[in-house]
C-alpha cells in the first residue's frame, strides 16, 4: 500500500513543528526564541498554527550553526531539508523538492 504523497508545505510545516519541539526541550533555547519573538510559552501552541510563525521558528534554528547540526541530528534530517522546509514556509508558490 502506497503512502499518500504529501505537498512540500505540509512537510515543511512538520519540520517547523518539529523544530519548535526541540527549541522547547532546552531551557535556555527556549528563553531565547520566546525573548526574540516576544511570545509568551503559554501562546506557542496557538502560534504554531501560524505558517510565518513557523517559518520564523525554522529561521531561528537555521541561523546558527551549531543549533542546525543539532537539530538535524535529532530530526534525522539533513540540513539542506531543513532549509528547504523553510523555503517552502517562506515562499509557498516555490516548488521544494
């Protein structure tokens, strides 16, 4: 039985979801995405509703090094997925392979 093919916003958007998970699993992480977003923990969830919000969160991941290698490494995904994820977030009319 063939799995249903998935378009490549909804993959991103798992990624992103994926991502917020690992921001919130360190503390200090955690404290720095809320401080530069300005959300509260208790809004997360209903900002993760949010494609931009979800771009932003695959953004913040995105800009260091260190924490895109780490998050790859727990999401079992290669970085350049995960830039293209956030392409797909960002640009939704562009085809993300």
């Amino acid at each position: 039985m063939r799995k249903p093919t998935r378009n490549p916003r909804e993959v991103a958007e798992i990624v992103a979801v994926q991502a917020l998970s690992f921001i919130a699993s360190e503390p200090e992480r955690l404290g720095a995405f809320l401080s530069e977003s300005g959300l509260g923990p208790e809004t997360l969830r209903s900002a993760a509703a949010n494609p931009q919000f979800l771009a932003h969160v695959l953004d913040f991941v995105m800009r260091d090094d260190a924490t895109v290698k780490a998050f790859a490494a727990v999401s079992q995904l290669h970085p350049t997925n995960i830039a293209a994820a956030h392409q797909a977030l960002i640009d939704p009319g562009l085809e993300v392979p």
